[in-house]
C-alpha cells in the first residue's frame, strides 16, 4: 500500500509540510541530493538512507539515541549525555533534510540532530556487515615465510614507537610477532611486553618461569612433544597474547610449532560450511584440574570451537586443546556424530604439514602469539630447557594499535 501511494503522488508534494498532513502509516518522504548521489524516504519505522551507492535502514530511536549534539554527547570524554531511557520509543523526526554531507533531522521540541553521512554509512548495520573488524593475512608456512616479515630490535623496539607501530601490525596481520635480541632474562623478558599492553595475572603466575620438572599438573612441565592448541581454553574468556622466551636450551629438539588456527577454519568453511556452522555453535567445555602439593585448581570454559561475530561471520577466536577438553556432554545425541565429523575435518586441516611453521626459539628471541588465532606446540626435546614468559590482556594490545591508528 506504501509503495503504491508512493507511485501515484506527484514529487512536488513529497514534502514535509504536505506529508505532515498525512497519518504517519501512510507517511513516505523521498528526498535527493543530486549532486552526493544522497536519497532519503521516511517509513513508518526508520529512515531508509542512500548514500554512495549504500542503502542503510535507520531506526528512529536509534538515531535520536546516537545524536552527536553537545547536549547529547560529551566530546572530551567520548561519553553519552543522553538518557536513552528518556526516549520516545514512537519517536519521529518532525523535518528531515541533507545539507553539506550531513543528514539533519529536526525532532519534537526543536531539537536538531546532525549526522555526518559518511559517519552513517560507516556505522550502520549494512556498512558494518560489509566490513571486517580486523584486517588479517591468513598463513601456511610458504606464505608466512614468503612474506618475509622481519623481526624488531630490542633496542630500537624499547625506545621508537614506530617500531612498536610495525610490530603492532605484523601482530595484527598474521597473529604473531617477534622482538630480536632482548636480553635473556626474565626483567628485560617483562620489560618488552609491558610496550605493547599489560600483564594478565594468572593461577600461574605474573611473569612465570619454567622447566621439565613437572611442578606444575601440567603436561607443559615436562620434555614432551605438545601438539598444537591454544591456552587457557578452561578460562570463560582464554588469555589473548601467549609470550614465550627461551632464556637456556643444554639440549636437542624443543623447536616452537605455529599454526594459523583461522587460515585452517576457513578452508573447512569452503569446504563444508555445515562443519564450520557446528564447530561455531556447539558449546564445549574445557576443563583444569590440579591437585599437587603445591597447587589445587579446577577451572572451566565454556564455548564453541570456532567463535564468529554475528552480523559478518568474522572469526575472532578459537578454542582448541585436545588435552584439556572436558567430557562431551552438553550436545543432543543426534549432534555427537556430525560434531565429531567436523571436528576431525578441523584437525585435519590443522596437522597439514603445509600448514606447520616451526621456529627455534632461542636465547633473545621474544615470541609473542595471538592465543585467540594461533596455536602453539613444540618438539620433545632433551637437556635443561627454561622459559620464561607471561599472559597479555588482549583488550590493551588492541587498545595500543588502535591509539596507533591502526585497526583492530
């Protein structure tokens, strides 16, 4: 019926003023700016914009809600002064109109609400499905290899902040990085990390280093090979930056395995995006347990495998530890079998030797690893082997590169 009363009424009367005679369900506004490409036309419950070749659908609230005025915005704090609570939720704008790139929209009461249209386009619903949150380089090792990233001094590292800038996105790009030539102790060890984000205090420890003595209930703690996995998968919310230094090798093996966690993901997405749709929506529990002298814990996370952003599908972790996956038991017998089809496609992907890249850690050579994307393992190996590392909070590493302009 809208659409129909649209076609039939002459364009000299899709004002405001005549329309504003009209009860608001048979209301439609069409406006254009000939010269910005920029058509509006008001339905009953948003603003249908189109901008650049974009077609956004704009709530009324939600507009009124994001108004960039002084009384609605505080600019020096980046806050809101608005009481959402305090909106009309049948709020509607009274006048509309484009002027000098802006969307102005003029509400009951007089107040006038002014919106960059560029800005719309960029936050809202349809611009942000089309974009992805961070830039990524998917990885085997020929490409990580191939790209030839080169690592960062610890020098220049402690005191450019253009190196940290670069390093910050190499980190960004392929989910790991490395500073060269750090001194091989566990303070400088400290030191490097505190120049991208703080520390993550955990049951191991602010800075922890360890050795094969098993004093930990922990199968890190000893000579062992580890497959690849991510860590603290048993932790609600896994630690988002795993920093590892060999400060001593007096032995063979013990080389460092990386694997890009989202390049394996989405070549089962391609393939079978059933799987993919399982491994990302089938809660999971993963569990630590440790009961020695010196230590007790029982810790448990709960989440899919494959985790993605709603609006986009965009990855941004996975939580994979074939060691510490608890009992399966939160999944419909009708769902067990497809799971494990899935999960066995993922693992596939994930030990294709193309896929492995491995790096010999030693003495100054600071390894930091992004635990929500790639996981880690190594070689068994032999003699005394000591590292030392940490936890990074993820939130202020991405809170560093974005202060650098970089996005994240």
């Amino acid at each position: 019926m809208l659409s129909s009363l649209t076609r039939k009424l002459p364009s000299q009367l899709l004002s405001g003023a005549r329309n504003a005679q009209l009860p608001w369900r048979h209301r439609t506004q069409i406006r254009a700016c000939a010269a910005r490409s920029t058509k509006f036309q008001l339905l009953e419950d948003c603003l249908v914009l189109n901008h650049g070749g974009a077609q956004m659908r704009l709530n009324y609230v939600w507009l009124r809600d994001h108004c960039r005025s002084e009384a609605s915005f505080n600019h020096s704090t980046n806050q809101r002064n608005l009481d959402t609570g305090s909106i009309d939720l049948a709020i509607r704008p009274d006048n509309t109109s484009v002027e000098d790139g802006h969307l102005v929209l003029t509400w009951r009461g007089g107040h006038v609400s002014k919106y960059s249209l560029n800005w719309l386009t960029d936050n809202s619903y349809e611009g942000k499905k089309q974009s992805c949150v961070q830039p990524r380089t998917l990885w085997n090792s020929e490409i990580y290899e191939n790209a030839n990233i080169p690592s960062v001094k610890w020098e220049k590292f402690m005191s450019c902040d253009d190196e940290v800038k670069k390093f910050l996105q190499n980190y960004l790009l392929y989910g790991v990085a490395f500073v060269d030539d750090v001194p091989a102790t566990v303070e400088a060890t400290e030191a490097v990390t505190q120049r991208v984000s703080l520390i993550r205090e955990t049951t191991y420890g602010r800075m922890w280093c360890f050795t094969s003595d098993f004093s930990r209930g922990d199968s890190a703690y000893s000579q062992l090979a580890l497959d690849r996995h991510t860590d603290t998968s048993y932790f609600q919310e896994p630690c988002g930056i795993q920093v590892f230094h060999c400060l001593k090798h007096e032995g063979t093996g013990g080389r460092t395995l990386l694997v890009d966690g989202f390049n394996a993901a989405e070549k089962v997405r391609q393939r079978s995006p059933e799987n993919f749709e399982l491994l990302s929506s089938v809660p999971i529990r993963h569990e630590y347990i440790e009961n020695t002298d010196n230590h007790r814990n029982h810790m448990t996370g709960i989440g899919p495998v494959l985790n993605t952003y709603p609006w986009n599908n965009e990855m941004y972790l996975i939580r994979y530890n074939n060691y510490d996956r608890s009992v399966i038991n939160m999944i419909p017998h009708d769902v067990v079998q497809r799971w494990y089809v899935a999960h066995r496609e993922l693992t596939t992907e994930l030990r294709r030797p193309e896929n492995e890249l491995w790096v010999k850690l030693t003495p100054g050579k600071v390894v930091f690893i992004d635990n929500w994307r790639v996981m880690h393992g190594r070689d068994s190996f032999t003699g005394l082997r000591q590292l030392c590392g940490c936890y990074l909070t993820r939130d202020d590493v991405l809170s560093t590169a974005r202060c650098f302009g970089l996005q994240a």
